[in-house]
C-alpha cells in the first residue's frame, strides 16, 4: 500500500516537473526580444512647431497611471500586500477617473503616461491606449511595448496572466519621428522571462528654428538592487548629452524610480518614504535642471491601502530640462492616489529662441 501511494506521488510529482519545465520552455521561446531600437511610426512632413522671438511655452503632463488597477484601495502582492488586481468595475471606474483628470488639461501640449495597459488580465484587457486616445482626438500619440508576458505565474494562488502594457505619448504636435529605446540589462533567467522590458520612448519634433524637440516618456526598472538603474541611467545620460550637443530643446518626463538628486521632502500631510529610497547621482548631466515638486508625493508604497500620514509616500514622477530651456513651474496634484499608486505631475516650459 505505501509503495503504491510512493509511485503515485512521484507519478504526480514527476508530473508537475514536466509541466514546470514545459511552461518554462514556452515562457523563453515566447519572450518579448525587442531590439536596442525600433522605430514606432515616423512622417518627415510633419508640420514645424513655430518659435517667435519670445520663445514657445509647453505644458506637459506626466502620470503613472498604475493600469487603472492601483487605486488608493488597492495592496499589491509583489509590494508585500494580498491583492493582484482588482475586479473589472474598479478598473473601469478607476479609467473612467483617469480620462476625466486629464479632460481637465485640453490646453496640454504633451501627455506622458506609464503603466497604460493594451490588451491585460490584470486591467481586463481594456484598450487604455485606444481609450484614452478618444479623449484626445486631435492629438497624436505614441505607444511603446515595455511589459509583454503571455502568462505570468504569480501569485500561484491567482496569477496575474497575460500582460501587454507599455509607456505611452499623447503631443498636439506630430512629431516625424518616434523610436522605442531598450534600456540595457534585465533580471536575470527566469525571472526576467516575466519582469518588465524597460524602455523610454523618443518622439522627435521639428522647430522653425531648424532644431529639434526631443520629447522622452521614461520609466525606469524597480525591484532591483540598483545596479539596472544605475546602468540606465548611465546609458540614458549618453544619449541625452549627444542630443543636447546636436542643439535640441530635450525634455525628459516620466517614472523614474528614484528620487531627484539630493531630495529633500516638504509634504505638508504624508511621510517620505525612505525604504530602500535611491536618489540620482548629483552629478548627473552637470547644467541640466531637474524640475519636480517637493511639496507632494507622486507615489504612494502600496504593501497596504493608502492611508494619509501613515502610508509611505515619495517623489519618484518629475522632468529632466536641457539647458537650453527655461523652467516656468512644475505641480504634482493631490488626488490622494484616487484612480492609481502614483500622482500626476504638471510642467510648463519656454524654449528660449
């Protein structure tokens, strides 16, 4: 009897191996390869953005918006919390959210989004792209591909399932130009078969002074050492030095995941978190500003639900300026992590002629 129950166990077992190591296989062969550059959509005809001698104000938006499934409710497993993704009314009503703040920015020149989600399990597959798009009829957009997984496994208990997520670019301006650039390096095999493809996305505008607009939506690698961000930026400084040096006007917006140099928090409500807290090198692109706001988080630690004073907050949302631009203001608004774990952050600029 104990033998027959011993040879049934190993059967099943042996089972599961062969079924771990074929999943395995599938994940490999099916993993997103992009190359170091890819072009996603580019028209050389695109219309001139005119400059008079007064220069040309900007306004930007930057928002994590968490795929509509990181509302102030909301733990998440792989933060330390329970949940994985919330029920499909929460995700509605947390896009439906999303797209009515930003209704509240027509005047916006650029939108720059992370975490928007095409086609998920853990937003039910909406189109936020698509969606958001809508809202924004006469403006073009952007998409770039930094999280495609068939099937992640985790949790067992409820798997977050396939994922298609990626930053995303909305500009009044059309830019003849906009290339997907890989950030080097990943986690290592297997856990980077299911972690993010980190990118920034490039979208590139022609000036009536014969330069160019350099737009960049950026999302930086979390969950690591530190050693992937440190390699990113090193490799995103190299890019930005060369196209500075070439005479473009270069803003950078998105989700970096980590502080501003040398940050120093003033939240009038909400405590810093400084878990694990990485600032960028002071020394990063000497002359170039960095322009956030100090006075509100942009990101909430969501191993619990948020709650003011209590939750973990910080500053990990903001801009990056070329010397060549002048910095008019920069905001993060209150919504008090409403629709997403992270907070909008506004920008306005002149490019000096």
């Amino acid at each position: 009897m104990i033998k027959t129950i011993i040879k049934y166990l190993s059967f099943f077992i042996g089972f599961l191996l062969l079924m771990l190591i074929a999943f395995l296989i599938y994940s490999t062969a099916m993993d997103y390869k992009p190359k170091p550059i890819e072009l996603v959509n580019e028209n050389p005809h695109a219309k001139l953005i005119d400059i008079d001698s007064s220069g040309l104000v900007l306004t930007f938006v930057d928002w994590n918006i968490g795929y509509a499934g990181l509302n102030a409710e909301m733990d998440f497993f792989y933060s330390g919390g329970t949940k994985v993704y919330p029920d499909e009314a929460t995700v509605r009503n947390n896009l439906d959210g999303i797209k009515d703040f930003l209704s509240n920015y027509p005047d916006a020149d650029f939108i720059l989004l992370q975490e928007v989600d095409s086609s998920s399990r853990r937003s039910w597959f909406t189109n936020q792209p698509a969606e958001i798009s809508e809202k924004f009829s006469d403006y073009h957009s952007s998409f770039g591909v930094n999280y495609q997984v068939p099937f992640v496994p985790m949790p067992i208990s409820k798997p977050m399932g396939t994922v298609l997520s990626g930053v995303f670019t909305l500009s009044r301006y059309e830019p003849f130009e906009v290339m997907r650039h890989s950030f080097e390096g990943n986690f290592s095999w297997p856990t980077g078969v299911f972690m993010l493809d980190r990118a920034f996305l490039v979208n590139r505008y022609f000036l009536s002074t014969g330069k160019e607009l350099v737009v960049v939506n950026t999302h930086n690698s979390a969950y690591d050492d530190g050693s992937l961000r440190k390699r990113q930026m090193d490799q995103l400084s190299t890019f930005l030095n060369e196209e500075f040096h070439k005479g473009s006007f270069v803003i950078v917006g998105g989700d970096w995941n980590q502080c501003p140099p040398n940050f120093q928090p003033n939240f009038a409500v909400d405590s810093m978190d400084n878990i694990s807290r990485m600032d960028i090198s002071e020394d990063f692109l000497i002359g170039w500003r960095w322009a956030y706001d100090n006075t509100e988080p942009t990101n909430r630690r969501n191993h619990i639900p948020y709650q003011p004073k209590l939750t973990p907050t910080t500053v990990i949302d903001f801009y990056l300026l070329s010397p060549n631009i002048e910095l008019i203001s920069v905001k993060n608004i209150r919504l008090n992590f409403k629709y997403s774990d992270h907070q909008p952050a506004i920008l306005q600029v002149k490019l000096r002629p």
